[in-house]
C-alpha cells in the first residue's frame, strides 16, 4: 500500500497530522524498512474497535476523535522544578527523562550509579552510533494492533539500556517519561529498548508523568530482551494528567533460567491501557507480573496480559487487583497460552475487584488456553464491596467510618503493594495510592510555568 493511501487512512480516522513517517537523515536502512513495515500493517489492518476481542470493553471513540500532532515539541520547557514537582526526588540511581518522546539531556542524570558494564543512552543515540544487535532487538515486525504498529511508525526517540554479562546495577535505572499538555495535542511515541545479557542484574522503574492541563496521548513501547540467567525487576507507575489517554506496551522474550517480575501502579489518565505480553522462549524461565489500578471519577483503566509459555519447566504468576471508585471502570483481560512443547508449565492468574460505589464498574476476564499435558495451571477472578461486617467491627472499637474504610481498602491492596521494593520505590507507591483515593479524580497536577 502506497504511503498516499496509507496517509489518507490515518487522517481519516485519527486526523493525525503530519502524515506518514518521513525518510530521516542518516537513519540505518533498517530502520526506515521497520517504519515502513509498520505504517503499511497499519494502513491494512486499521484501527481496533469494540468488535476486536481484546478491545471490546475499552472505547477507542473519545481517542480517535481528536486532533493528535505525533512529534511536536513542547511549546513550554519544563525546568527541574517542574520534574521534580511531579517525580519527586530521584531513587538514587541514573534518571533518564524522556520528554514528548524524546530524550532530554537537561532533564537527565546519568552521574550516578553508572558502574562498569551498564550502558545508558538515548535510543536516538544509540542509532545514530550504529549500536551493534539494536536492529534485531526493535521488534520482530509481529504487530498486535495498530498503535503498536505506530508506535513503531512514529517513534523517534527513547531510551537504550544494556547490561554486560554477570553485570549487576547496584542502583534502581529510573525512566520519567514526561508529556507536556500544553499548545498542540501531543501525540508522543517514547519507545525504550532494555537488553540484559547473560547473568546480569537489575531494577528499572518506569514513571509515566504529566505537565499541565488538556488532552494528550502516550503511546509507548519498552522491549525487555533477558539473556540466559538474568534477572530484571520492573515497575511501571502511571499517573498521568487528568485528561490524558494512555496505551503503553512491555513485551518480554525470557530466555533460560531468566527472572522477570513486573508490577504496575496505575493511578492516573482519563483512558489508559497498560498492556503486557511476555513470551517465555527457553528452558525455566519465571515470571511474576502484579498489578494494582485505581480507577475513580469517569476514569477507564485497561490491563490486557498475554502470558506466553514456549518453552518447557517455565513457571508465570499474575495477581491483578483493582479499587474502582465514583463511576470509574476497570477491565482485567488475562490470556495464558501454553503451547505443545512447553511440559511442566507451572501458571496462575488472579484478579481480585473492589468496588467503592454503586455507579463504580469492573469488567474481568481471565482465560487459560493449553496445548500440552503435564501442566499445573489455575485462573480465577473475583468482585465486591467493603466487608460491612469488618466495617462493623472497626467502628464499634471506635474508629471513625472514613478511617474505617481507608483500612480495609489498604488491606485489600497491600499484597499488590507489598511487593514494591522497600524504599523510594514502595514510597513513591504509596504515596500515589494515597493522594488518589484522597481525591478521587486523579494525580496532583501542577502548572508548568512560563
């Protein structure tokens, strides 16, 4: 398909302007062939719709009627203050801030905790430098829908993590990704590629930010490539402005006897997917992906998981637990596949709702395929409200009814939030979960000033 008619589709049903992705100066020959491969499969296939499966609980139609500009720069510079505003104090380690989808330098510091064997650039950088192995690592052209393929179309920037063998990051790697609503609709496309060879060791925590007031759209993708024994713990907090949408992907290829553990905090976005597809490709690979969303006010939250076990002995653990408030909606779609060579597969997926509110909605869907014998697997989800009997209790011992309910709501997500690694990391947690519940309608957004 011509970039004409592929042009005319993306105007036609997103209003993009700007057009198809242009040829850029210097770019690898295989970078523009991945940009057109994308654009072509987006054009094909078109956009996704209550009819497609995996989207049938999610409306695309407040998204796809706006006016998005993909790769504008923000009218306003942010300062430190501005970051530090929303990001709160760096967690000791290297911070990388990805600003409208490209990598700021200004923003960025990379002075600490950067010892030998850990390499951290700007994925712009690393292509231009001709990093060996990057070609293979950004993706394998496997689209699962179209703002996948966009992301791929439109991404200009990012961040590039490797890790050498039998490497170890004492510190936590921090990426900010930092979306200033402010002028045009922005349309920002970071994708960040992490690559952990063998042995190697490390924490990276994800932070999903905005500046000011006004409609945005994040459309992100992080490829996480684990080598042989190596291990990664991830986190991905999303607290996003108030009128922004959301759609992130993390894809996982697991290699043998790898670890990875993935929990995700989600708190902000007016529509927000946080997708995750993860394939198990060789011998004794573990993977463990929590998750807690706090939907409230009109919010939506998307948690799609495709869980893929390819290889034999690997072993997966989903617990996804959400706190719907107001008239805020949640949805859980969790897919398990275990395919015919994987022999002694060890899977479970749990997906737990409270509901705050009469008006508060949840749509839940765990699901197990298996195509082999020899397996332990189990799914399951439940719904329901504060135990009134609980309630009961605490107030007869006088508490008050508002303390009352904070407690049973703060049990109910602790074993999500437990798993946070003690320190900043489980405090920037727990600081976003309780200014959230506090207010009811999203993450504390400052003005970006002039």
């Amino acid at each position: 398909m011509t970039s004409q008619v592929a042009e005319r589709t993306w105007q036609h049903n997103v209003h993009l302007s700007g057009g198809a992705p242009a040829e850029r100066p210097g770019e690898p020959a295989w970078l523009s062939a991945a940009r057109r491969s994308a654009f072509d499969w987006l054009s094909q296939h078109g956009f996704p719709t209550r009819k497609d499966e995996d989207w049938r609980y999610f409306d695309l139609a407040p998204v796809l009627g706006l006016a998005f500009s993909p790769n504008r720069e923000p009218s306003i510079e942010p300062r430190a203050a501005d970051l530090g505003a929303v990001a709160g104090p760096s967690l000791g380690g290297p911070r990388l801030v990805v600003l409208n989808g490209r990598y700021s330098p200004l923003l960025s510091d990379v002075t600490l905790g950067l010892g030998d064997g850990l390499h951290v650039a700007s994925l712009a950088g690393e292509i231009r430098d001709g990093g060996p192995g990057l070609a293979q690592r950004w993706g394998d052209g496997a689209y699962s829908h179209a703002f996948d393929a966009l992301n791929a179309a439109l991404a200009v920037d990012g961040v590039y993590i490797e890790l050498a063998p039998q490497t170890t990051a004492d510190a936590a790697i921090e990426i900010v990704y930092l979306t200033v609503a402010a002028g045009d609709l922005p349309l920002v496309s970071p994708r960040s590629v992490i690559f952990a060879q063998a042995g190697s060791r490390a924490t990276i925590v994800e932070t999903h930010l905005g500046l000011g007031h006004g409609h945005s759209l994040t459309n992100s993708h992080t490829r996480v490539v684990l080598a042989a024994g190596a291990h990664v713990e991830h986190y991905r907090f999303q607290a996003e402005g108030p009128e922004a949408s959301h759609l992130s992907v993390v894809e996982v290829h697991a290699g043998e006897a790898s670890r990875f553990a993935s929990r995700t905090l989600a708190v902000g976005g007016l529509r927000a997917r946080h997708e995750v597809r993860a394939r198990l490709v060789a011998p004794s690979a573990e993977l463990r992906l929590d998750g807690l969303y706090l939907p409230a006010g009109e919010q939506c939250h998307d948690n799609p998981v495709l869980v893929e076990h390819l290889a034999p002995g690997c072993t997966s653990r989903q617990l996804y637990k959400g706190i719907v408030k107001d008239a805020g909606h949640g949805i859980f779609n969790g897919h398990v596949i275990v395919g015919a060579a994987a022999v002694g597969t060890e899977a479970h997926q749990t997906n737990k709702t409270l509901l705050l509110s009469d008006r508060a909605e949840v749509d839940t869907r765990p699901r197990l395929e298996i195509f082999t014998d020899e397996v332990a697997a189990t799914h399951g989800a439940a719904v329901g409200q504060l135990d009134q009997d609980a309630l009961f209790y605490l107030r007869s011992r006088g508490i008050p009814d508002r303390d009352a309910q904070a407690m049973l709501v703060a049990g109910f997500a602790a074993d999500v939030l437990d798993g946070f690694a003690p320190g900043p990391v489980r405090g920037l947690a727990d600081r976003l979960v309780g200014s959230h519940l506090e207010a009811g309608s999203g993450a504390y957004q400052p003005e970006v000033k002039r």
